[in-house]
C-alpha cells in the first residue's frame, strides 16, 4: 500500500456546482518525486490541499471517496499533527511568511519553537538549515522585506529546519527568474537526495522531466495519466489533450518529421544530446 492513498476521490468547493477533482484514484509512495502538471484551473492546487488535510479539514464542501494517509482516513487524522510532517510552500511566496516576527531568523524558528524544540537546538538548527540553504545573510533581515526568490527560500528553510517526511510544493518558481528558479530547483534536488517524499505542482515541463520520477497529469478535476517521467512525458498524445511536453519530445518529433529516428524519445536536453551523439558515432562507422 501507497504512503498516500486516493480510492475514487471527487471533491466539490461550497456554493460550486461542479467538483474540482472528479473520481480521483491513485498511491503515492514514500521517497518518490512526484511531478504534477496540467492547465490553469485544472485541480492542481485542490489537490494539494486534500494531501494535506486541508480538505476536509479546513474547506467544507462535499467529499467522496477515501483518502488514505499511512492506511489511516485523512478525516480522523488529527491535522496538526499532519502539518508537522508535511510541509507545504504555496504558489504565490507573498502569502508565506507569517508576518509576526521580525527576522528571518526567528521566522524559520517560529515553527521549531511550535514543536516544542529546546532554545539551544533550535538556534542550531536555524543556523544549519540557513547554511545549507545559504541564506545565512539574511537572517537579521526583516522577513517581510524580502524578494520573491529570498522568501520561497526562507520558507523552505522554515520547513527544513522541522524535518518533515512530506513535501508538498505548489508552483514554487511561477513568480521567479531563471536564476531563483535553479536556486529553488538545488534545494528541492537536495531534498529528493536525502529521500523525502516530494509533490511538486510546475509548469515548467521541462524542470519536471529532469527531477521527478513520476509524473501527475490533472486536467478538468480529472486525473488523466499518471506514471514514470518517461512514459508520460513521451507521450505526443498528449498534446493533444493540453498537456505540455518537455522541448526535447518536441524537437525529436521535427527530427522524425525529418527523417532522423532516435531510439527512443529523449525527454530532457542532455538525453537528446547524447542520443543525437550516439546516432552521430553510428554514422560514422557506417
Ligand atoms: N476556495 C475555492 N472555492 C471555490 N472554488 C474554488 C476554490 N479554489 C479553487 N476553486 C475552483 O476549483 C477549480 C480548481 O482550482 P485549482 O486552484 O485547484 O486549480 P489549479 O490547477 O491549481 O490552477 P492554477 O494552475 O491556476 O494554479 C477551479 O475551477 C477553481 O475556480
Ligand atoms: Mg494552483
């Protein structure tokens, strides 16, 4: 059985006429990546708030179906508790900071000091997490004067710093530059190396393919695909069905248009190179 258990989930906001997730049915393991994409209004964001608890917890509305948290109903999971083991960073950073303290550094500790963590810990902690996220910097630094990037980094450090098993992240890089994209993307890579479980919302194909290991395409409420990066994201199918795909598959299918056949369809920029490399060397030996 999956870390996280969705058994024929269909979900709909008060006051709405038609659900945000329809008939949802799928297991998430432990220590995996996964990629969730698909168009604006799709449900991507409604579904991170049923992994979290949120819904039914916070947002009323009406419910079917189970979700399954470590085999145990999300409905008798107590969500404090929940949200001590899963982190969330939202989509847009401007809402992420507490607003109630006055540096970074007592930011990221405001969550450590919730747990109940002892002061001299704590401030190690803080100083760790700051280290590795190197935002040592800004740690004296008001939280609500900080840019976009800054902030998406501070909130990582905030749940860093309480060593969650779950990483729940929605859009993380939508508001930032390429620069603070790749920043974020070291972090999450870290995260993924030290074997947390990640559910990561991007538009960014491209990035999705390069890191995850999974990949969630949600449209209309629906849950359309669901499978290795490779596997889904190699599927020109789905263009049709709006979805995007990586620059790679769209360039391999002009090169097939042009009669160059790859081996197989390369979904990031370094397996299209060394597949075109390869293809090169057999030429060459002909
Ligand atoms: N609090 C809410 N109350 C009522 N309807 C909502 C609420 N939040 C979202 N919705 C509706 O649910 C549907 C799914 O929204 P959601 O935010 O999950 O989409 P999304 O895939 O995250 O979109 P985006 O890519 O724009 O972030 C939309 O039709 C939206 O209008
Ligand atoms: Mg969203």
């Amino acid at each position: 059985m999956g870390f996280i258990e969705l058994k024929d989930v269909t979900y709909t906001y008060p006051l709405m006429h038609t659900p945000a997730l329809k008939n949802i049915t799928c297991s998430l393991e432990e220590g995996k990546f996964y990629g969730v994409i698909g168009e604006n209004a799709g449900g991507k964001t409604t579904f991170c708030n049923l992994l979290r608890g949120l819904i039914p917890h916070f947002y009323q509305g009406k419910l079917s179906g189970e979700v399954l948290i470590e085999g145990e109903d999300i409905r008798k999971k107590d969500i404090d508790v929940l949200s001590t083991r899963m982190g969330y960073i939202f989509q847009n950073p401007f809402t992420q900071i507490s607003g109630v303290r006055k540096t970074v550094f007592e930011e990221i500790a405001l969550g450590l000091e919730n747990l109940g963590i002892p002061k001299e810990k704590m401030i190690q902690r803080v100083i760790e997490v700051a280290e590795l996220l190197k935002i040592e910097e800004l740690l004296e630094n008001d939280p609500n004067r900080l840019s976009g990037g800054q902030r998406q980094r501070v909130a990582f450090a905030s749940i860093i710093a309480m060593d969650m098993d779950v990483f729940v992240i929605d859009e993380p890089t939508s508001q930032l530059d390429p620069e603070g994209t790749e920043r974020i993307f070291e972090i999450i890579r870290m995260l993924k190396d030290k074997g947390k479980t990640i559910i990561l919302v991007e538009h960014k194909v491209d990035l999705v393919a390069e890191y995850a290991d999974e990949v969630l395409i949600i449209q209309g409420g629906e849950l359309v695909r669901k499978g290795p990066v490779k596997e889904v994201l190699s599927d020109v199918g789905m263009l049709e069905r709006g979805a995007m795909l990586p620059q790679a598959v769209i360039l391999n299918r002009e090169l097939m248009e042009n009669g160059i056949c790859l081996p197989e369809v390369p979904v990031t920029s370094e397996e299209c190179i060394r597949l075109l490399l390869e293809r090169g060397k057999e030429h060459g030996k002909n």
